[in-house]
C-alpha cells in the first residue's frame, strides 16, 4: 500500500516562513503535488515536482528528494489568507492512481 | 469559467434514501475523478474514469456507490439507501494526460452530503 506522512497542524506568525514536511512509501514514483485547501472548499493546485530539487513559484517553493522519499512545502512571507490545510499527493509508480495525505492544517497569527 | 462544476453544493437526505450528484468536468479532460473528504482527512479516492471508463474503483466502496459517465463528458455518482457515515464532502476532479504531462487534476467545488 501507500503511505503519506505530513504533520496535522502547524501555526506560524505573520511575515515569517513555514515548511511543511511530507513523506511517503510508495510502490514507485511518478511525481508529487501540493494542494492548498481552504475550510469548506475543495483543493487547489500549488505544485508539481517530479525530479530532485526546489521548485520556486513566488512566496511558494517545493523541494523533492525521491531517494529518502521527502518533500517539502515551504511559505515566505506568510499572509493571513495563507491559514489553509496543505495536501501533500503522490503518484506511485505505473499506472496507480494519486494517494493523497491527511493534510497539514496551518494556522497563520499575527 | 471553465473550471469544474458540481451539483448540487448541498445536499441534506434522511437515512435510506438515494442520492445523486452530478459533475461537469473541464471540457478538454478526458479523465475524471470522484473522491470523498470527511473533516480533517485528505481526499479518499472513490473511483475513475477515462473518457467514458470506469477503470478503477476502491475496494472500500460498497455496493450502494455506483458512478457513470456515459458519454464521457458529465458524470453522476449515486449513493443508494444513505447511511449516517456517508455524510462527507463529495468532491469531483478532472485532468488530461493528453495535454498535461503531470496530469494534475483540478477539483470541483464539491457537494457536501449530510445525512439525517
């Protein structure tokens, strides 16, 4: 089977930066995804990375290392509107479908 | 908008009854999904469709579950004789392989279910 660990709940102040880690055992590798879920909406998508390495796209960077089976979400410059659960999601190797995480809830303070 | 619709975004039922919800995928995506969210829990995966398909469907799933998309654009996933325990969050995505490598999937605004 697959497994996704991410940590249930972070809080951080407003201005700084947060990582958020996730982890995984899959059978395979094909890519991961990090989703954005604000409460009672449905997940937006903020990244892809399928080769080791950091993915910037403005105050939102991803880092993938597949041989320790790591990844993580990293926020700059943290706004309040960034309060939100962040969904680690992976694709296994083949034709397997996407396993999501139970997701990380942020809580951003001023 | 072009995004991914879903219908209705409410739904309240009394136990034993049956339910459907609907799901209009992006136009161009040949590949749609259902999942099923409860309070602080990731998406669970229901099942999936390529083009009109259904290639794959969670064990997890009973036999009350049954999902279509016949002409291979809308789908409907209908929920048979409700329980309390399928009150969740219903939520819809679609992607394309054809056009999108990374086959990211895109998500619907979901239907919440609560069941009486």
């Amino acid at each position: 089977g697959q497994n996704i660990d991410q940590p249930t709940e972070m809080t951080a102040t407003e201005g700084a930066i947060v990582q958020i880690n996730c982890t995984y055992q899959t059978s395979g590798f094909n890519g991961l995804f990090w989703y954005q879920q604000h409460a009672g909406e449905a997940p937006t998508f903020l990244s892809y990375n399928v080769l080791d390495g950091l993915e910037e796209k403005g105050r939102f960077s991803s880092f993938l290392s597949r041989s320790k089976g790591y990844s993580y979400l990293l926020l700059k410059e943290l706004q309040m509107k960034d309060s939100a659960s962040y969904l680690c999601a992976v694709i296994p190797g083949g034709y397997q479908k996407v396993t999501f995480g139970t997701g990380t809830k942020l809580q951003v303070i001023p | 908008d072009t995004g991914v619709s879903q219908d209705p975004r409410h739904k309240i039922t009394k136990r034993g009854q049956n339910v459907t919800f609907r799901c209009d995928p992006i136009s161009e995506h040949n590949r749609l999904y259902w999942y099923r969210q409860t309070l602080g829990q990731g998406p669970e995966f229901l099942t999936y469709f390529q083009n009109e398909a259904q290639l794959e469907k969670s064990r997890l799933l009973s036999d009350r579950f049954s999902a279509e998309r016949p002409k291979g654009s809308f789908s409907t996933l209908e929920i048979q004789r409700t329980e309390q325990g399928d009150s969740a969050m219903y939520l819809c995505a679609s992607s394309s392989f054809e056009a999108d490598s990374t086959d990211t999937q895109y998500f619907g605004p979901g239907t919440r279910l609560t069941v009486l």
